[in-house]
C-alpha cells in the first residue's frame, strides 16, 4: 500500500506555442489538505485538468493507491473518486438542488416495462448529504435560488456523493464572505477525518497557511517544491512563487512622462463584487501597469472605462475635460481606445480580411464625398502597419484567422492606432505569443509612449509589468490596493499588494 | 515538353477543378439544365429565357433584401408576408376607379408612382419594427420575425377581405410587365433592369460604404465590432429597414406581375430567398457573402425549377427536390467550415 493516494509525475502538457505543463508533479496523502500554489498561468489548473480527464497529458504518469491508472474523462475520473469543484460554478439553475447533485446518474426504479426517476429516493439521499455538508435548505429548492456559497456547498455535496477520495477545490474561497468561508473549513474538516484528500488551490496567504498541511508550488509549468505547511511564511511562498530571474526581455524604455491628463476618480461597478472607488492619474507619455491576480477585477475596471461594463459612480476627466463614456463608440470618439483581453472573442473578425479588421474603427477617415470608401487609402494604412510593425501576412486580403496570434495581435495594436487615441488600453497584450512577437510589441508600447500617448497595460506576468511600466497600480478583489513606482517595484512588493483582501 | 508548361496548365485544371468544387450544386444544374435543353425542344427558347429572368428578377430583390439579415448571423421569416403585404396594398390602391370590384371604392383612383411610394413607406416601417425588436428588445431575429410574419399577414387579411383583388389601372400591369426588343422572339424584360440597378446599388453598399463594411464586421464578429466603436444598433436596424424597403419593392412588381393580389402571396418566398442566398455561398455563420453570389443562388433556384417543369414533374414533387437541394446546399456550405477546424 502506497502511502499516497494519488501521484502524478512527470506531467507534461503543451498547447499550440506554450508549455502549460513541465515535467510537473503532485503527491497526495489521504486525510490531508495540500495546497496548490503559483502564479497566474503557473500551471495550477491545467495540472488539476490533467487529473480530471478535462485535459489529456503529452507525458507523465497518474497513480492511484500505488497502480498506474489513465484517467479518460471527468465520468472516469468520478468513477476512479476524484471529485472537482470549479472556480466557476456550472449548476443548472432552473432545477432543483437534488436535480443537480444527481444529474446523469440518477437513481431509477422500475415503474412495470419502463424505468422512470426514483424521485423519492433522490430527493432522500439529497437530504443526507446536505447534512452530512452542514447544509440545512430544501433538498427540492431550485438552484438558481440559493446564494453562492449555497451553491458551492451544493457542489461539495455533489463531490461527497460520488464518495470521492480526492477532492479538488479550485479558488472555492473568491467569491465567499468570512463567515462563509468558515463554514467552507469546517466541511473540510469533516472530509479530511473521513481520509479524503483535498487539494486546495487559492492565492490567499492566510488561508493557505490555516487551512492546509502540505503545499505545492509550481512556476511557468513546472514543479518548484512540496513542504509543510508549518515550515512556510507568507514571504516563503511568494519568493518560491515569483522566484524566476528576470532577462532583457524588455527594450530600453526612453519615454519621459509629463504631465497629468487622464483622471478617473471614485469609479464604481453596478456589480458590487466588481470594481469600487477606484481613482488614479494618467501622464502624457507614461506606461501605467496594472497588476493583480486573477479575479482582481482589473479587466472589469478597464472595461468600465471604455463603456463595455456599466458603472454607477465615477468620473473620467482627460484635460480637465469630463468625458461621458456609455459604450465603445463614445470612448473612441473621446479619444480613448481599448485592446481588449480575449483576442478571438472580442477582437478578431475572423473570416474578414487583414484590411477590413483594421480599417474597421477608423472607417470615416477613409471616405470619398462621405460616400465612397477610398480602397487605397485602407490598404495605404494596411500597408503601414505591415511596414511599422512588421506584420506578416501574405496579403490584406488575407482572412485574419490564417494569421499567427502574434500577427493578429499587431493588427489589431493597427486598427487602435489608426485612430490616434490619447489613451491606449491594453488589456494582456502578449497573452498566447510567442517571445520574439512578445518582444516586438514591446518596441510598439514603448514607442507609443515616446510619441506622447499614455498607455495603461494590464498584465498577469510578474517580469512583464516590472519591464515596461513606469508606474504599476495593483487591485486585489476590486480595489486598487497601492501604486508602486516602476523603478522600486519587485515581484514580491507586488505579490503583498495583490493579496491584501479584506 | 516544357516542364514549366506543365504546372501552369495543371493549376489552371487545379483552379477549374476548385471552382467546380466548391460550388457542386450550381455546376450539377447546369449540367441538367443542358441536358434537359437537349431533350426538350422549347427550354432554349427566347420566350423561356424571358419567364426565368423576370421570375429571377422580383426573387432576386427579396434575397438581397434578406442577404444582409443573414450575413449578420439573423434571418427575416416576414419577408415572404411582407411581400405579400405590399402586394395587397398596391393592388388595392391601383384599382382602377371604374372596376366594379372595387375594395376602397371611396378613394381616388392614385398615381402609381404615388402608390409605389406609399408601400416602400409602409415596408420601411415594418423593417425598422423588425429592427427595433431585434435590437432593443433583444428578441432573436428567428423569433422576432416568426411573429412579425404572422402579424403582417392578418393584417394583409384584414385590409384585403382575404377576397383577391384584380382590375388594376392598365399602365401598373403594361409598365411593370414591359420589355424591351422583339426579334425573333428575343426580348429584355424591364424587371431585369430593375434588377441590374438594385444588383449594382447593393454591390456598392456592401463593398464600398461604412455600413457595408460595419454589416460585414457584425457577422464576422458581433461584440468585436462594437468594441471597435461600431454602432450594432443602428447598423441593424438599418439591415432590416432596407430588407422591408426590398420586399415592398418585390411586392409591388409582383402584384403587377401576376396581374392580381392576394394575401397569400409571396408566402414561403422568405424559404427560397433564404435558400438563394445559401446556395449562393452566403455563410450561415455570418461575415461571408456576395451579390454576385446571391445572384447565381437565386438564378440556380429558378432555373431548378424550371428543369423540373420541362420534365414535366408532378409539380407536388417540386418541393421535396427544393427542399432536398436546400439541405445539401448548406450541409455543403458547412463542410467547408468544418474541414478547416
């Protein structure tokens, strides 16, 4: 008998142009909390998809009990008892808390010829295992009724359901009040004395530090080291964490900030989980990093900004000028431009051409006697930002989605320029690029800057807004938690700021 | 021999054989229709080339009306009703004042020009409800215009008695049914012109204005284009007035036309506008589509349906050869999608 109940070893994953996964490794005792940590896109939840059946591994080896097992799907790994609950809860609102813990396998009875659902049966085992996860609601209450933690709770009793031997909990804490996640320990508890292992992955230090008696850290996808939970200091973690040395990755920035001309005071969300009272400045000229965690709200914020997201309070002033930003459009003509975050769900129009993807903002300039739209003068501007940027595509009548991500990424960088805005958003610029295109837009924001626009630019990597900010702004949870001088910022000031929850 | 000569000639077999295959339903029916000319002595006639370009013409109008719904990922099912909406209100108001069969014998006999503008009005209204819905009340373009169709058509009962209406003014039938030329037989109807104009005008709309290109960046992309400062409201709403603008056009010739109306005309021409613009090459994904494409969609349509006419098939089979051309035009279309994945 091993005395792990679940090892994997030697995992690795790749996705078109990235390694997700290195060689990574987890051990699981039975009975024990292991915590799971690392940065943003470290690995965390690729690994735990890999023991889920989600994602399947390039190499390395799951065992269970000491038994080589292949794990094909999440019905398979259910089978095998490993049980998961997701950051982003997936219920079915519209049907009851029983409907939803026994979806898919529900318990039958023969009703003559046919098998119908045994509705009493489920709806009583439904009611033992809310109690056995502390939950006292109706068993028959539809899900969508209850609130977040109600819900996760459901999940949990789904997992215990299947009488699983490995528990996973994926961020179970970030949407929780306190009190909540008091409630989320004590069941637990109650898991580990029944030998179940939990892995639990979240960024919060405190937590960590309480609630686990191993843990894991991974960085870039691969498997730094396992130690005690006592052994280990808030500061420990993070040094583990961040520890990677940072290269000249970065050009040399010669951009000078001048003076204040973007403000935005006292912005709040509608949501009140989202963004609230956020205020700070923008220079002529500067490069303004945002950094924070995943869930910090920061593409909320920007969004906000750029009237994607909806806000109830708040002011953007450019010039001393108050502008009125309610969707996309009004920002743009206020001068404000945005690169937003999912490239292929908001920025890419797939099947149109180069040309048309990055005239599309910018259309009016191009148009003869108002009518007419002048084909020249597109592909004059297509032709200069193949030449500035050095964008490779075999013609602008290329359909954009042929293109490599880094390609795609200048034109669209294109189509913002091509309206000359004053403030330019990026929201993860480089995400899913590879290094040389990485570093060419890089040389891009840099000479933005140079030229006098003020860029924001959020990013998850540590090196990244370390290298080209001038100045970094860290949320945690929706608030801005401190501003930290480019030049004194290090992986770790940051980290301490990205974790200051309430 | 030349080896270079070689390749060139094989890619332009190569090139023959792409277009030939990426367009099978239009080369099989040309291929039929050559073969049932060479069966049946009158297909090649000029009296037959006639009857299929005026038929194409009034289809043709109703697809491109429909083409810019589809190329932003929606769909109009009124445009068969609206149609026939236009139809009926241009019928009754081009009675002729002496007609005994008169519905609104208490109205001057009109202009039909004034009454032409009169229904382009009314379908305008009907496109910008259509709009409205589908933007503001976020109703999807399926469900909006199923119930949109269903409205039309009562009130196209209501206003024509569901009694069909005739006795039209001699110069709405004589000028819309008018051709030009007549040797030996060969002639150009005027619908074909109208066609030929409404053909150019959308050509230029799609390729060379904003709302072109901003139709175009919605179906490729609906919140990419918003993101980029595009106004999708605006933009559809003005798809869908411009569709009801087409149908009442379409409604208009076509009463003149058939020399009569009634409120089930154009019902289930939504279906064949629809399948034109599919077979045409208009994407049901949304961002692709041409006006020549929509063109030889709607023509290859007709031009089915005359074959089977020739041949004399039992005209209840039409159908089911229309229906089955349409479901392997567009499992044809997405193939080529889902090969590229």
């Amino acid at each position: 008998m091993s005395e792990y109940v679940l090892e994997m070893t030697d995992v690795c994953k790749s996705f078109p142009g990235v390694k997700a996964l290195d060689h990574a490794q987890l051990r699981l005792r039975p009975g024990k909390v292991h915590a799971l940590m690392g940065e943003n896109g470290a690995g965390k939840s690729t690994l735990m998809k890999c023991m889920f059946g989600i994602y399947k591994m390039d190499e390395g080896q799951i065992k269970i009990d000491g038994q080589p097992v292949t794990i094909h799907d999440p019905m398979d790994a259910l089978h095998k008892g490993i049980a998961m609950v997701h950051q982003e809860l997936q219920p079915i609102p519209a049907r009851t808390v029983g409907e939803n813990i026994f979806l898919g396998r529900y318990p039958m009875k023969k009703f003559g010829p046919v098998s119908v659902v045994d509705h009493a049966k489920m709806y009583a085992d439904t009611a033992e295992l809310l109690k056995k996860v502390r939950m006292n609601f109706d068993p028959k209450q539809k899900v969508g009724e209850l609130s977040v933690s109600q819900m996760q709770s459901v999940e949990i009793a789904k997992a215990v359901s299947a009488n699983c031997r490995v528990l996973i909990l994926d961020e179970p804490t970030s949407s929780l009040t306190a009190n909540e996640v008091e409630a989320l320990f004590r069941i637990i508890e109650d898991l580990t004395a029944e030998n179940v292992a939990v892995v639990y992955i979240s960024h919060k230090m405190d937590e960590i530090l309480r609630i686990s008696d191993e843990v894991t850290i991974m960085r870039d996808g691969k498997y730094i080291g396992t130690w005690d939970a006592s052994e280990l200091t808030t500061d420990k973690i993070i040094t583990q964490m961040v520890g990677r040395e940072l290269t000249n990755l970065y050009p040399p920035r010669n951009n000078v900030p001048g003076e204040v001309v973007f403000e935005v005071k006292d912005f709040t969300s509608i949501n009140p989980r989202s963004f609230r009272h956020v205020n700070f400045t923008l220079r002529k000229g500067e490069i303004l990093g945002v950094g924070g965690l995943v869930g910090a709200q920061r593409t909320e914020l920007m969004e906000g900004l750029f009237g994607i997201r909806s806000h109830t309070s708040g002011q953007i002033f450019y010039k001393g000028k108050e502008l009125t930003i309610d969707r996309p459009k009004a920002a743009i003509d206020q001068g404000v431009a945005m690169l937003t975050e999912d490239r292929r769900g908001s920025g890419i129009m797939g099947v149109l051409s180069v040309a048309d993807n990055i005239s599309i903002s910018s259309l009016k300039k191009y148009l003869e006697h108002g009518i007419a739209i002048n084909g020249k003068k597109v592909e004059q501007l297509v032709q200069d930002n193949v030449a500035k940027m050095n964008i490779k595509t075999p013609s602008s009548k290329t359909q954009i989605k042929s293109l490599s991500g880094g390609n795609q990424q200048k034109v669209l960088v294109g189509r913002w320029l091509a309206n000359d805005p004053d403030v330019l958003i990026l929201d993860e610029p480089t995400r899913g690029i590879d290094v040389g295109a990485k570093y060419e837009i890089y040389c891009i924001i840099e000479e933005l800057a140079r030229e006098g626009k003020s860029i924001i630019m959020i990013s998850s990597e540590m090196s990244e807004l370390i290298g080209m900010s001038d100045r970094i702004m860290v949320m945690c949870d929706g608030r801005v938690t401190g501003f930290i001088d480019g030049k004194d910022a290090t992986q770790e000031n940051i980290m301490a700021l990205a974790t200051q929850f309430e | 021999m030349d080896a270079k000569q070689v390749n060139s000639n094989e890619s332009a077999f190569n090139k023959i054989k792409k277009v030939v295959t990426g367009n099978p339903i239009v080369f099989l029916l040309l291929i039929a229709a050559i073969i049932v000319g060479c069966l049946k002595d009158n297909f090649f006639s000029w009296a037959n080339f006639g009857n299929l370009v005026s038929n194409t013409a009034v289809r043709f109008l109703i697809a491109l009306g429909v083409s810019g719904c589809l190329i932003t990922k929606g769909t109009d099912l009124s445009a068969g009703r609206q149609v026939g909406f236009a139809a009926v209100v241009a019928g009754i108001l081009c009675q002729r004042g002496d007609y005994t069969g008169r519905l609104w014998k208490w109205a001057p006999e009109m202009p039909i020009g004034v009454v032409l503008i009169i229904v382009i009005v009314l379908g305008l209204c009907w496109g910008l409800i259509n709009g409205l819905i589908v933007t503001k009340l976020h109703v999807p373009p399926f469900i909006a215009t199923l119930g949109t169709q269903t409205i039309i058509y009562g009130i196209s009962l209501v206003i024509s008695d569901a009694q069909p209406i005739g006795g039209f003014q001699k110069i709405y039938t004589s000028l819309i049914n008018g051709r030009i030329g007549n040797v030996r037989g060969f002639h150009l109807p005027y619908l074909l012109f109208v066609a030929v104009i409404f053909g150019l005008l959308f050509w230029f709309i799609y390729n060379m204005t904003c709302h072109g290109k901003y139709m175009y960046a919605i179906g490729g992309n609906e919140v990419a284009a918003e993101v980029s400062g595009v106004n999708t409201t605006n933009t559809l709403v003005r798809i869908y007035a411009t569709a009801g603008v087409m149908y009442a056009l379409a409604g208009y010739l076509l009463a003149a036309k058939s020399g009569g109306a009634s409120a089930s005309m154009g019902q289930g021409y939504e279906l064949e506008a629809i399948a034109g613009c599919t077979i045409g090459g208009v994407s049901t994904t949304g961002g692709i589509g041409t006006v020549p494409g929509i063109l030889v969609g709607v023509l290859v349509f007709e031009l089915l349906k005359i074959i089977l006419q020739f041949l004399g098939v039992n005209p209840y089979y039409n159908y089911v050869v229309q229906g089955l051309v349409i479901v392997l035009a567009v499992s044809l279309d997405i193939r080529k999608y889902i090969a590229k994945k």
